[in-house]
C-alpha cells in the first residue's frame, strides 16, 4: 500500500510539474527537453540491468550468500551507468538530429547525459524490496517526485531559460540515485554484513555470471516496452520539429503517470505469480489467470474510453490551450498503456516457466510494428499518427503474449502450470 500510495503521489506531482513545465517554456522548448529526457532514459534502458531482479531471487534462494549478491549487483549498475553515459554522449554528438535534436542544443544533452553516472539505484531497489522494507522505496520514490516539482516551480517563478532546466532535473535525478544507495549501504552496514569484490575468486565469479544472466533477459524486455514512447517522440521530433515533439510529448507524459502504475504491479506481481503457482494446484491456477485476464482487460477498456472523452479537458487544464491538439493522441495512447496494465500479469508466467525469451520476441515484433506503420502515419496524420503507431504495436504484443499463455494453459498437454513452478 505504501508503494501504491507513493506512485499516487508520484503521478500528481508529475502532472503538476508537467503544467508548470509547459506554461514556463513553450511547445519548442517543452519538446527540446522532452526529446533529451526521453534519448537519456532510453540510453539508460538499452545499457542498463534489471539488477533488482536476481537480488530478489537469489536473496530468497540463498540468503547468505546475499552480500554477495548484492556485490554482483552494485558491480553491474556501476558498470552500466558507466557505459550509458559514454554511449549516450558519442550517440548525441554524432547524430543529434536522428533523434530529433537540433545541432544547437548537444550541449545541453550531453550535460543531461551526465545524469546517467549515477544510475546506481537498481540494487537498493532489490535490496529494499525483499526486506520488506517498502517505506523506504515509498519515501524515495515520493521525494523524487516532490523535489521535482519544487525544482519546477521555482524554475517557473523565475522565468528560468531551457539550460537552466536540464541542469536542475539532472541534478535532482543524481540526488534521488544516490541517496538510495547511500541508504543501502547504511543499512547493510548496521546488519554486520559485509559486500565483497564479486571477481575475486572462482566461485564469485560463477555468482556474477548468474546475477548478469538473471538481470539481462529483464534488461531488454523492460527495455522493450518502455521504449515504444520514445522511438515514438524521436520520429516525431525528427519529421515534425520540436514544437510537434512538445506537443506529443504532453500526451504521452501524462500517459507516463499512469504507467507508474504499471511498473509497480509488475514488481509486485513478478514474486507473487511465482509464489502462488508453487502453492495452487495447475489447474486452478490456469483458472485464476483467465479471469484475471479478463477483469484486466476489461478495466483497461474502460480506462480507455474515459480517456477518449476527457483527453481535451484534461490536457487544457493540466497544459494550456496549446497542447490541446495533442487530445486525440492521449486517448491512443492510454489505451495502449490500458493494454499493457491488462497483461502485465503474463510477464511473470512466462518468464517462470520458458524466461524471458519469448516476451523479447513479441515485444520486438511490437516495436517493428511501431517503426514500420508509424514513419508513415507520423507524415499523414502528424501526433495522432504517432499515437496510432504505438496502439498498433501494443495491440500486436498483447495478442501474441495472451495467445501464448492461453495456448500453454489450455491447448496443451504439457503441464505448464507446474512448469512455472
């Protein structure tokens, strides 16, 4: 509940920034800043490891060989923090202007890209997460949210300029990965234990490989869905400019605030899922799957068809009258995270039964769907195109990975509910 209420606080916080945000600068400026945060965010997720992941599990499987865990872990997040950083500063010099960003403002993104060093906070996620210790995930998540949004409003009392901006959340987003770090690092430290170089041995070694094996497969497909919006936003600011890009990008941040949510019951659920399938009989549990499959989809309908109708309104009051054009795009848009939301629980059937191997291969389906119908639309229709692209590529994953998983259970004879066990 914590967690819950925490990303409730973290959505209007981020809706309320967003309103201060698009007022203070402009659709050009908005659309400059989006298209930087959303190239880094990107870089960040084609680099970074879902480290949180193997410290959850092996934490549960061998929990005293959890400081070494937590080693392997923290080595991996500083390694790709490194490495999104220099690749996303070469990518921003070398081709800008692919992804939407004017020559004239590099500077500008590779200051932000810098951000990108202390992305060190996977591990104290995992961490946190399986001693239970929520509030302190809770604490963290809202702070960043607030910080961001006292940053915003005094950015906006003062008529701050667009460098002024980037500077400012770069430096909120260092302080937020540190701080759970450093808080981390306390607490392992009043338990006594102690963390250790994971490449000093033979056997730490074999331990390595296996976090780095756990947290890649999640790496990509995490890194799949995510990126929709931003391949999206990118072709939109390379065919559109960056006032178009400001104006989608309103649409899909506010989208964003829901799929807070999102992420959060894939975490929650992820354990869950497993836990359930080794304590329920097969068939029963292929049971409780199809109707939550189908209380999912449901609600995501209706979700949806809110969105349609209340997109105009809501964009006008959160952004102004100049991001209203982006209403059709919003209410596409929510419903492709609706569509996501409604089979965020196939994620962890499948990787317990078969890995991640499957779901990498619908979602990259999905995103060639979004790249190959979305040039087109984005030329014909401008955002709504865009947006048009992005449901046509959550709708094709979700019927593959809902095929998938009702297929398994259902048509065949291979017992794959004791197989995600």
């Amino acid at each position: 509940m914590l967690l819950i209420g925490s990303s409730g606080v973290a959505a209007a916080c981020a809706l309320a920034s967003l309103g201060l945000n698009t007022r203070s600068l402009g659709t050009h400026d908005f659309g400059v800043l989006s298209l930087i945060q959303a190239f880094v965010a990107l870089a960040s997720g084609l680099t970074s490891f879902e480290s949180w992941q193997p410290v959850v599990r092996l934490g549960t499987r061998m929990p005293r060989r959890l400081p070494l865990t937590i080693s392997c872990a923290m080595l991996l997040d500083a390694i790709a923090a490194a490495f999104a950083a220099i690749m996303a500063i070469i990518i921003i010099l070398l081709s800008a202007p692919f992804v939407g960003i004017d020559s004239e403002y590099k500077g500008l993104a590779v200051i932000y890209s810098l951000c990108l060093l202390a992305g060190l906070a996977g591990t104290p996620k995992g961490y946190f997460r399986l001693r239970q210790e929520f509030h302190v995930l809770a604490a963290n998540q809202a702070g960043l949210a607030i910080g961001m949004l006292a940053v915003s409003l005094a950015l906006w009392w003062f008529d701050a300029a667009l460098p002024a901006y980037v500077i400012a959340f770069a430096a909120v987003t260092v302080f937020y990965n540190l701080s759970l770090l450093f808080q981390m690092l306390a607490s392992i430290r009043s338990s006594g234990s102690r963390l250790f170089w994971p490449l000093a041995t033979r056997n730490s070694k074999k331990h390595f490989l296996l976090v780095t094996k756990l947290s890649i497969g999640s790496s990509v497909l995490a890194t799949l869905i995510s990126s929709r919006r931003h391949i999206a936003l990118f072709m939109v600011g390379h065919l559109l400019g960056s006032s178009g890009a400001g104006i989608y990008s309103v649409a899909a941040k506010l989208v964003t605030a829901a799929s807070r949510f999102t992420l959060l019951l894939n975490q929650i659920m992820f354990p869950e899922f497993i836990r359930s399938a080794s304590r329920i009989e097969s068939r029963l549990f292929a049971r409780s799957v199809a109707k939550v499959s189908a209380v999912a989809l449901f609600i995501g309908l209706l979700v949806a068809s809110a969105g349609g109708f209340l997109g105009e309104p809501i964009i006008r009051l959160v952004s102004g009258q100049e991001y209203v054009p982006a209403a059709r795009a919003f209410g596409l848009l929510l419903a492709a995270e609706c569509l996501g939301m409604a089979s965020v629980h196939f994620n962890p059937i499948i990787q317990g039964a078969e890995g991640p191997v499957p779901l990498i291969r619908y979602q990259i389906i999905g995103s060639l769907t979004l790249v190959l119908t979305g040039w087109w639309a984005i030329q014909s229709e401008g955002i709504y195109g865009a947006a048009l692209a992005v449901l046509a590529c959550a709708t094709v994953a979700y019927i593959f990975t809902a095929c998938h998983v009702l297929s398994r259970f259902f048509f065949a004879s291979n017992g794959y509910g004791e197989a995600v066990k």
